[in-house]
C-alpha cells in the first residue's frame, strides 16, 4: 500500500479519510472536466463517435478508449482468426463514458520513462530475475510503441520520437543513493543499460543547461502527442474493419449482469449482449468490479503546458527530463516546433506539495478540480531549475493549460492483467452447454476480463498489458491467428489475476477494511 499510511507525521485523520476515499466506489467519470491541452484538436472522426443506434450484441465490449483499449482492441481485431462479413453484429464494441481518449492518456505527460530506478526496489522485494523480467517489460515500451506509430503511419501525427532522458538530482544524499541504484542496475543488466550513464556534477554536460544540479543519469526514452497516438489507432482500425467495430462514446455503462450465456451490459442508450467483457477503465475499475476496491485506487495528479522563456532552447527532440527533490519529483517533456505545437513544455508532477503532501489526493476519483499547492509549484519551478539567468523573459501567458486526471494505482504495485474471477466481479460467468473441454464457439462461456492498475506509468506498461490480455482472450476462444503469436511469457506473473494473488494483494488491515465496508454494502 502506499507509504502514506506509515508516515508518522501524517495525521490518523488524514489517513482515514484517504482509506475511506480508496475503499469507495470511484463511480463513473464526471462529465466536468478540467480541460487537458492534448485535447485541444479533437479527432475530426472519433470525438462524439456514436452510432445511430447502439448495437445490441458483440462478441467482446471494452469499456474504456485508452491507450490499455486501443492496444486490445488492435489485438482482439488484427490477431484473430480471419472472419467470413456475415455476421450480424460488431465483434468488437468500445464504450467510453466521455469522449474519446479523455480519461488518464488523454491527460498524462506522453513520456515513454523507465529510467532504471524501480529495479534495486524490485529485486529486494520479489527477487532478482523477476525484477529482471519487470524491467525488460517496461523497458520494451520504448521500440514498441514507436513502432505501433510507424506502422499505422502515425510518427509525425502524434509526434512519437526518442530523446535522451535526464534524471536530475539537486541534493548529496538522493543523489548517492541514486548512484546505488545506478550501480545495482547496471552490474545486473548490463546489455539492457548499456545507454545509461551518471554525470557527476563538474561532468554535466553544459548543453544540458542544468547548472543547479548535483548529478544526472540519463537513458533512452520516448515522447509522443498521447491523444494523437490513440485516436490514430483506433481510427485505423475503424477504417481496417468497418463492419467489426464500434466506437460508442459518451455511453457510460452503468450495470453489468449476467443473462444465459452473455453479459447484459447496460447503459443510458440500451443494452448490448455481449459474450466478453473487459475492463480498462484504470482509476474507475472499481465501480463495476466492486472487488477490486482497495486493491486498485484512484489517485489525482496534475499536468501544465508552458511556454519556455526566451533564452531557453528548444530541445524537443533531443531531451526530457525527470527532477528528483528531497521529496517527490516532476517530470517534462517539451514538443518540437510544428504546425500543432510551438515548443511547449509538458510540464507535470508537484504531487508532494499537494494539500497534506500528497495524502488528499489518494482515493479522489475526479478531474474537475486543480490543487493550488500543485499549481503554484508547477507555475514557478522550471525558471528556478534552469536558472533565471537562462530562462529569459515568457512571451505571453507562461502556463498555457493547466489540467488534472487520475491514475489507477494497486496495492501491491503491479498491473492487474486477466480473467476476473467472480470473486472480484460479484457475478457468476455465464453458463456454457455443457462442462467438456472442447466446447462450439456457439456453447463456450464467456469471461470478464481486466487490464488496469499502471501506478502512474501507463506509458511504460499499459500497451503490452492490453496485448496479452488480447491473445489471452484470443486464446481462450480459439481465435488466435495461427499466424499470431501465442507467447505472452514476456508478461511477468506478477501482474497476472489469481485468485492466489485476490487473497494476498491487500495488508491485513486494510482487507478487515474491505470487509467491514462490503458487510455495509
């Protein structure tokens, strides 16, 4: 669980409240909003997307229009075994509460980070090669999803490109066990580090302009427009199968049940039967996967959009940068100059000089509300990291934008990846014929699956989460292209769903929590 809840200097008061937050349904997104600068070119196809009528039956329903739904939803359509265009309805609908991408990708920094740090924690915790595992996972981001935007012909669209990532530290202590870290990662996984190095500080490069600093590590990393990246995907598969998939937007689905052999899943403009249901809904997961409380939890950051000063240069296709405080950090990514962008910083983070350091906004399941500690931080710091002297005057409003949204955080800090068992969902699965192995398309009984959880590093797990959970479904139907690969063993097991894992996902305390609360339900 998060370290809040063992920080003696945070109040029993606080604490509560924000278990009491964590343990609550995070209900369905709010329809205010605080306005994202992603967001300012709607789709010209996507944004409003819906269909005249809803349909009233699909194989698979995804529930959510993110970057973890655009990867399933690419898998589930370009992996599976090629169809004959008679059937009757879409294969694959996709329900966004909102309009299209405005949830947490619609909103985060668009920074493709694994800086290297996670692994000394990881290893102590789980083990050596499981870390291992976990950092070749998050790692492989970075050519995956660079590689997904130059196949759909999205690379100059959405901006996608590889930058040399900054890792700043300003004071000796962080920035020595930063170096412990460094060096366990390093001697542990040579040939996967082998970019990464340490400057000290009469090292620093001086076109890094980071006079202020203590050291820097720096690695390979990616940046991309996000909204851009997942709308140009799920327009693509729009335009490569037409009659198989559905995007219904602002059609919240607002109770899931079980009828026969399909999900009824019901929403304000009707009901669709569907035989697959899967969750990808992040900070939300909880309010129709009612187990999931507790286990997943929402979690507010906020996010700016800046104009550099005068003196400042432009490094958007060169750098991004992570700065390490005594508490907390910031991350930034800047926009290279094109006819859609002016050199922006993308500036996000302040989460430890939030109202209670941090603590009021675990559990807080909305977006339609800025903290004013965050604001002030992130309106003032980036000239004080540059230095005033090499920031210059801000032609115009210094923060163009200024936006929250929320993250899916997990308890025991891995993505939730699988078939849900009832004993999350609350909810039987649908029967099948009969119990023998080999069942019809027809007779085989559906699931409820779930990809969410990312902990604030979407970008560096999400996509592949959603690939496995696609040809884990595929194969579970017998679906999977023979063409297709089978292998998801690059999953760690960590992030699978187990009823293993539902048992032991949650401190003592806070199951007695759980059940206290399920009792009033």
């Amino acid at each position: 669980m998060h370290p809040f809840f063992a920080d003696p200097t945070i109040s029993l008061v606080e604490k509560q409240q924000a278990l009491t937050r964590i343990f609550s349904d995070p209900g369905i997104p709010d329809t205010k909003t605080t306005s994202p600068f992603w967001l300012r070119q709607p789709h010209p196809q996507l944004s409003g997307c819906q269909s005249e009528i809803l349909p009233t039956e699909a194989d698979v329903v995804i529930i959510g229009s993110g970057i973890t739904g655009a990867s399933v939803a690419r898998t589930l359509l370009r992996d599976r075994i090629s169809q004959d265009g008679n059937q009757d309805h879409p294969a694959v609908v996709m329900l966004e509460a909102r309009d299209i991408c405005s949830g947490a990708t619609g909103r985060n920094g668009g920074h493709i980070l694994e800086t290297g740090e996670t692994f000394a924690g990881l290893a102590d915790s789980i083990g050596m090669e499981a870390a291992k595992k976990i950092l070749k996972f998050r790692l492989s981001h970075l050519n995956e999803m660079l590689n997904i935007a130059d196949q759909c012909g999205l690379t100059d669209e959405c901006q996608a490109r590889r930058v040399q990532f900054l890792g700043v530290y300003f004071d000796e202590n962080p920035w020595k066990e930063a170096l412990d870290r460094f060096a366990r990662f390093k001697k542990a996984m040579p040939v996967e580090s082998s970019a990464w190095a340490a400057y000290d500080r009469d090292e620093i490069p001086e076109e890094f302009h980071l006079h202020k600093a203590r050291g820097v590590i720096s690695g390979p990393a990616g940046a991309m427009w996000p909204y851009k990246f997942v709308t140009g995907v799920l327009a693509r598969l729009q335009e490569e199968f037409p009659s198989a998939f559905s995007i219904e937007t602002n059609t919240p689905v607002t109770k899931i049940e079980v009828s026969g052999r399909k999900y009824r899943v019901e929403t304000p403009r009707g009901t669709i039967l569907a035989r697959h249901v899967i969750h990808c809904t992040n900070a939300h997961v909880g309010h129709l996967v009612p187990g999931l409380r507790g286990r997943v939890y929402p979690v507010r950051g906020q996010m700016s959009a800046q104009t550099p000063g005068e003196k400042f240069p432009s490094q958007g296709t060169q750098h991004s940068w992570v700065f390490n405080y005594e508490r907390g950090f910031d991350y930034l990514t800047q926009l290279p100059a094109t006819q859609d962008s002016n050199c922006q910083l993308m500036f996000g983070g302040a989460f430890a000089q939030s109202e209670g350091r941090g603590i009021a906004d675990l559990g807080v399941p909305t977006d339609s509300s800025l903290s004013v500690y965050m604001d002030i931080h992130l309106s003032g710091a980036l000239s004080a990291i540059f230095g005033h002297e090499n920031w210059g005057k801000v032609p115009g409003p210094s923060v163009q934008a200024m936006w929250s949204g929320n993250m899916g955080f997990s308890s025991d800090e891995f993505p939730w990846v699988g078939m849900l068992p009832s004993s999350l969902t609350g909810r039987d699965r649908p029967d099948s014929v009969n119990k023998s192995a080999k069942l019809s398309e027809t007779d085989r009984a559906g699931a409820e699956w779930v990809s969410a959880a990312f902990s604030g590093e979407g970008m560096v797990q999400a996509w592949l989460c959603g690939k496995a959970l696609g040809v884990m479904l595929l194969l579970q139907n017998d679906k999977l292209d023979p063409s297709q690969s089978a292998d998801i063993s690059w999953l760690p097991e960590q992030m699978v769903v187990t009823e293993e894992r539902v048992r032991t996902s949650l401190p003592s305390q806070m199951a007695d929590e759980l059940a206290k609360r399920a009792s009033n339900l």
